[in-house]
C-alpha cells in the first residue's frame, strides 16, 4: 500500500508528463497512464522521447495549454505533490530550455523567481525555429522576409524578441549550472540584405556582454568545470573592451568544454561561404580574447557548416589559425576538433608546441597547400609537413580523425573492366605493393590505405578551391603526404591508440 499513493497521484498527471518523468528517470511501466503503456508496447511514439524536445515543449508554452502546459504546471504540482517534489523535481529541471519569445521568457522567469531555480544545470537558449523541420523554417523566413529592418538596429524589428526582458533574466543565471548552450538566431541573419552590415553591435552585442557578465556575477567562473557552447555565432561577438576583459577572463578560465560555432553566409554567386565574410578579422579576435584564455580546456571545438564548400585559400578568406602567444600552453587539451581550416604555421604550432598532451585531433574539411596550390601565403605547408610535426610534436597523439569532400576511398576502387585512368592503375598498383610491405591482408586495413586527402587548385576568377580527384588521387599517393600519414599511423598505434579514423562523408540535407 506505500507504492499505491505515489502512483495514484501520478495517474492524474497527463500523458505528456508521465511519458518525460519516466523516460528520464527510467521508471518501470507501471507508473505509465494504461493508454500511453499500450502505446507504448505498440511502438507508437518516435523520436518524442528525446529529453530535450520534451523540455523545448514544457518551458516554451501557455499556462492555458493542457496539452504542454509548461513551467507553470510543472510549478503547481511541485507545491501540491510532495511525492513529486521529492523524487522528481531536481531530475526535471536540470536541463531547460529558453526559447527567444515572450511566451517563454515568461515561463522562464516565474521559474528563476523560486528556489527550484537551482536545480537547473543546463541551460540551452535557443532562437524561437530551433525544433522546426527545414520545410517549416524555409516557410516561416519567406513569411517574414517583408519586415523592414535598418542596418544599425537590426533587432529592434524582430517582433517575437522581447531583448530587455531577456537580457534581465540571462543576467540572473540558476547559481548551480554546468553548462550554457547560446544558439544564436540564424534566421535572423538570412534576411539581412548585405552580410557585411550585420555583426554583434548595438542591442545583440550588448546582449552577449550581458550574459557574460551574468555569468562572472553569479560565480559560476569560480567552478572548477564548466561547458560552454556559442552557436551561429555572429562577427564581433569575442571582442570585448577592457572593462569587461577581466570578467570574461575569468569565465574562461574554468571553461573544461568548449564548442564554437560560426554563421555562414551566401556570397552572392550561389556560393555558401563556410563562415562569416569578415572571417580573418573574427579569427584574430579569437586569439586576444578567446582561446588565450582556455588554459583549463579539456575538449575544444571550432565549427563551421558542413555543407558548405572547402573554402578559400589563406589570404583569401578561408580561416587561418589565431596567431598565440608563443609562450601560451593548453596542458589540459586533450580533444581538439577543426572545421573548414587551412594548414598553417600558427595551426601546426598549436596542436605541437602549445598543446603537449593532446589525445585526439579531428580534423572536418580542411585543406593543405598542394604542387599546384596558388596562394598569398610563401611556401604554405604541405599534408606532409603537417603529419611530419605532428609525429615529431604531438607525441601523445592516439588518434586523427578526418572528414573530407568526397569518400575518397572510391577513387581507387578498380572495376572488372578497369576503367580508370592510367595514372590511377599505376598508384593502385604501388598501393598494393606498398600494402604486401606492411602485410595488410585484411579488407578494412586495406580499404583504410586506399584514403586519399585533398590538395587545391585556386581559382583565380571565383577565389574557390577546385580539386581533380583522379589527380588528386595520384598525386597524394605518389608524394610524401602519404608516406608521411602513415609514418605518423604506425607512431598513434604504437602508443596504444587507433590510428587514422576516416569519419563517413556528410550528405548535405535536401532543402
């Protein structure tokens, strides 16, 4: 008869709350309403288990609406149910979600006004299309694209954001969190008419500073981890005057977790640019007021947009490493991953010199200087080069893992009729041969040997990296890049670790 109370009230909740309470807390069936178990078993609900989609619909919604009722409810039953109160309240709020609109700014503070505020550990503030389809956002921009906005408030238009009333609550953070997730509204971003107009000025720049700030207030720079995620992240958003350098130092320096994510543009000529268009500038601001500061980080990420194309050469936009302090060390970086990179001085300095310890280095579309590579930068290093200092340097690495344009693999797949060009018979040829020297005998190890990495042909006319990949194929396997690759290969799995993981090729999504 003790469980019999506990359930019962459990049964007058709705559906929706049963199905969040026990699909997180992993409670036994019977706690589930008879319905929703029968549904259950049938295999009814997909993918609305997922903890952050239930959370993205409790704390972005009406105090009316009985289908998703939202913190409200969650807020009334914490003070009538002792039962709830005791074994599910903390589970339950430790990972919210702020959706930028008014309905769940409100939502949201009648929250942070009550001493539950404190079992919140993740916070994720997310623009209002976060959870949409790419059908549904693509129909709500196009609805939206008659709104007129003005180069210096771009913002101020937007009428679904309530900015003072945010920037108040994200200044007043929950004083236990672990985690902050900022994922900038990037649609916002698409309706500006010239790229180069929008950057973290006026009001968005000031909202930025403000959580900054509502971090260092809260003393939560004064933990000993702490995860920190910037996504879509606009130009202008690391810069930051003296005045608050300090503070923002002092966040950094306890952040373990580290993901920065940059917004991306089209140029104009049909072409996605993989990051903002003032990249270099973005880059530099990285180094005075960013990455200098992570000497605590432990995984640190630099992302840009899958889909886009390779980039551009160095001096012509594509994101060349921040220049360090050369006396600067990350003794804690263990995992580094970077996206749409070229390889530089600065690059290979960082992943040698300044991160003794690293572990693990993945590395998401990013290209090295080839024979035929025309560049601004003299003598940019070679793929060879690049494995080179990393055997040399990086004597803790265990694993690199890459991602490229294209399974390369596939380029050197000989058919029955044997079809390909000579030049890609006389380097399967040499592949094999090279591989009866290492004893490769199994399909994988073989089919590993096969990859192949890019080197770039600028073109002059659209500034865009072009590679042959029967050319590129050839030219990689004949050179020293690949005698060098596996040099560094054989150093990773002498230490224990895996070697080259070649990550599977990204299908862009269908529009």
């Amino acid at each position: 008869m003790a469980d019999a109370q506990p359930q019962c009230r459990l049964m007058n909740l709705p559906v929706d709350v049963h199905q969040m309470i026990v699909k997180s807390l992993d409670l036994p069936d019977i706690l589930f309403p008879p319905a929703y178990r029968q549904e259950r078993i049938n295999g009814i609900p997909t993918g609305e288990n997922n903890f952050d989609d239930q959370h993205a619909k409790y704390y972005g919604t009406d105090r009316n609406n009985k289908d998703h009722p939202g913190a409200y409810a969650l807020l009334h039953w914490s003070s009538t149910c002792r039962f709830y109160r005791r074994h599910f309240e903390a589970r339950i709020l430790r990972h919210v979600v702020l959706r930028t609109h008014l309905k769940s700014i409100e939502s949201i503070e009648a929250l942070s006004r009550t001493p539950r505020w404190r079992h919140v550990k993740n916070l994720l503030v997310c623009n209002t299309l976060a959870t949409l389809s790419q059908g549904a956002r693509d129909a709500y921009t196009e609805r939206s694209r008659d709104i007129e906005y003005e180069e210096d408030d771009v913002l101020s238009h937007w009428p679904e954001f309530p900015l003072s009333r945010l920037s108040a609550l994200l200044s007043n953070l929950p004083p236990n969190l672990e985690a902050l997730t900022l994922d900038f509204p990037w649609h916002w971003i698409d309706m500006v008419d010239s790229c180069m107009e929008f950057s973290a000025t006026g009001d968005f720049g000031r909202m930025i500073l403000v959580i900054l700030r509502g971090i260092c207030q809260n003393n939560l720079a004064a933990k000993s981890s702490f995860t920190l995620r910037l996504v879509n992240l606009p130009k202008g958003s690391t810069e930051c005057t003296p005045k608050e350098s300090h503070g923002l130092k002092g966040l950094l320096n306890c952040v373990t977790d580290c993901q920065i994510s940059l917004a991306h543009w089209n140029n104009g000529a049909g072409w996605e640019q993989n990051k903002v268009m003032d990249m270099e500038s973005f880059t530099r601001s990285l180094g005075p007021t960013f990455i200098q500061h992570l000497t605590n980080v432990d995984t640190l990420e630099l992302q840009a947009n899958y889909s886009c194309p390779i980039g551009l050469a160095p001096g012509c936009g594509h994101l060349d490493f921040p220049q360090l302090s050369h006396g600067l060390r990350f003794h804690r970086l263990r995992k580094l991953t970077l996206d749409h990179f070229f390889i530089d001085d600065p690059l290979m300095a960082f992943v040698t010199l300044q991160s003794p310890n690293l572990e693990h280095l993945t590395l998401l579309g990013c290209g090295a200087s080839g024979p035929n590579t025309s560049s601004e930068v003299a003598d940019p290093p070679t793929w060879a080069e690049f494995f080179t200092r990393l055997n040399t340097g990086a004597t803790n690495l265990r694993s690199l893992s890459l991602r490229h344009t294209y399974p390369n693999s596939r380029l050197l797949d000989m058919d029955a009729h044997g079809e390909k060009s000579d030049d890609i018979k006389s380097a399967h040829v040499a592949l094999e041969h090279q591989a009866s020297q290492h004893h490769i005998t199994t399909e994988r190890d073989w089919a590993r040997r096969k990859q192949v990495l890019p080197h770039h042909i600028l073109d002059d006319k659209y500034g865009i990296l072009f590679d042959d990949q029967d050319e590129n194929a050839v030219r990689f396997l004949q050179g020293d890049d690949h005698r060098a690759l596996l040099v560094l290969w054989d150093a990773m799995e002498s230490r224990g670790g895996e070697g080259v993981i070649y990550l599977p090729h990204l299908t862009p999504p269908l529009d």
